[in-house]
C-alpha cells in the first residue's frame, strides 16, 4: 500500500469523523458510492482530482484543507548510522560527504580505448 493514499485516506476519515459525518451521510452529500469512500478511507482508493473535489464539497471544507499535514516526512541518518554502515567522512571545509569505507578498485592497467 503505497504510503501517501493511506496517508490521504486517513485525512479523509478524520476530516469526516470531526464533522460528525458517517460514509452514509457523505455518501448523499458527495454523490459517491459508500464502497468507493470506504476503499478511499482504507488506502486503497486512487482518487482522480474529481473525486477529491466531490470529497472536499460533500465534507464541506475547501479543496486545500484535504491536503493540510498530509506531508510524509522521512527520517535522515543520523552521523552514527552513516558510520555504522561503514562510512566516512570526506572533503574539505564545503565539499564534504561520505564514502564507502575499503579498498579502493584497483586500475586494471589495460586502456577500453582503441588508439
């Protein structure tokens, strides 16, 4: 299940439980399929722009409060778990960043280019 449809689901749902609304009820005022909200709800609804615009004028909010806090935030490595994995710390004040830590390939001595 893809992470931003459930996270929109999720929206959905608690922007319909906080106007005290059942699937019934945004069902009439929506004119989508109860079936359809609840798949929407579950994460496993991929609503066209339609259907969002149908949502947000059966749940009475303008379009863009569907998609206020919906943002997915992935954690970034912290520098201790960079280094656990075997990396390390290279370049100059500005130019920093992380390499694999080993032995470096060895040049094979032959040329791929024909003279």
């Amino acid at each position: 299940m893809h992470m931003l449809k459930k996270r929109f689901g999720e929206r959905i749902q608690q922007l319909r439980r906080q106007k005290g609304i059942s699937q019934e009820k945004l069902e009439e005022s929506s004119g989508l399929h109860a079936t359809h909200i609840s798949e929407i709800e579950q994460g496993r609804g991929n609503p066209s722009l339609n259907t969002i615009n149908r949502l947000a004028r059966g749940l009475k909010v303008p379009l863009w409060e569907i998609f206020m806090g919906m943002e997915i935030k992935k954690a970034r490595p912290t520098i201790e778990q960079i280094r656990s994995k075997g990396f390390y710390r290279t370049g100059k004040r500005g130019r920093k960043g992380y390499k694999p830590r080993g032995k470096p390939a060895k040049a094979s001595g032959k040329s791929k280019r024909k003279p």
